[in-house]
C-alpha cells in the first residue's frame, strides 16, 4: 500500500522529534499509556461487545495552549460472527487544545484521526476490516511530580470500514479509562 509511506515517515519524524533535547523547543513532550474499556455500537455494531484496549501516545506541546500527539490503540472486541473475539488496531493522529485547569490539573481536548484494521482469524475467511476513524477525545491529567503523570481519558470514535467487496462496517467505539505518563 503506498499511501502508508507518509504515515510511516510522520510517525519517524515525531518519535525523532520527541528525542530532541527540549532546550531547542522549550516546550513539553508526554509518553503515556492507557487502559481503556471499550463500548460499540451503531448499525454494523449493534451486536458487538466490547472488551479492553491499551493505547500508547505520545505528545508534543509545541504552544502553551496547543499539542499534537500521535499514537497506536490495540483492543479486542467479541461479535456473534466469530467464536473468537476480533482484534482491534488503531494508528492515530491528535491535535488538541490543552486546558490548564489548576497548578497541577489540566484538561486536554482533541480531536483524533485514525487508520483503522480490526480482524479474526485468517484474511480468507473475509473478516478483516480496514478503513479510518474520527472524533473527539478528551484527558484530564493530574502531575504528581514534574516527570510523572495520571489521568483519566474517553473518546469517542465514528468508524468507517470496509471489508473485501462492497461490505462495509460502521458504527461507533466509545473508549474510556485511565492512564499514567511521563512528562519532559
């Protein structure tokens, strides 16, 4: 697939740019990772059961007020299709406006963009999905040090798959839990 060479490139540049001193930016990056619940729903989601993901992000605030971040989602999820239960994976983008609510507690809310491959089983049996994701997302994150970080985190998340042929797999995800992370 060609069109993934631009995302690999990106995702190149934003890890490189993360192990950049923050002296050259005097700005602030974040790790973190989330344990989330997942809920579905929606018209090809009607039947679907949702389980647990993990997320892995990373951020660059590059303005006070303003941060991209960039990461990969990895869930599963249990439809009465297939007896074992699908799997889930996300490669996002999220540029989101940083609230910084008191000393310690900011909220951070956002807007996510994702290429989406959810699958069981073997690409044979036509039940691998590809296609995108959007929606809004929100943080809220408490600092207990100045490297160390936890909060909370929902999203909320439009699908639009397709399967081989002309099938397609839409419906919602919504995601929420919490998460801790590291800060610089």
């Amino acid at each position: 697939m060609p069109w993934t060479a631009p995302v690999y490139r990106f995702i190149l540049v934003f890890a490189f740019a993360l192990l950049l001193p923050q002296s050259l930016f005097a700005q602030t990056g974040t790790l973190s990772l989330a344990v989330e619940g997942l809920s579905y729903g929606g018209d090809d989601y009607d039947q679907t059961n949702g389980d647990r993901a993990v997320t892995l992000a990373g951020s660059y605030r590059f303005r006070p007020a303003w941060q991209v971040g960039a990461g990969a989602f990895v869930g599963k999820f249990d439809h009465p299709s297939s007896d074992p239960s699908f799997t889930a994976i996300a490669l996002f983008v999220e540029p989101a406006r940083v609230w910084q609510v008191a000393p310690r507690i900011r909220a951070i809310t956002g807007a996510r963009v994702a290429w989406e491959h959810e699958r069981v089983g073997d690409q044979s049996n036509g039940l691998w999905a590809y296609g995108w994701s959007w929606g809004p997302s929100g943080q809220l994150d408490v600092s207990l040090s100045d490297r160390v970080f936890v909060g909370g985190t929902l999203t909320w998340i439009v699908l639009d798959l397709g399967r081989d042929g002309p099938v397609s797999r839409n419906g919602h995800r919504l995601q929420s839990g919490g998460r801790v992370g590291l800060q610089w």
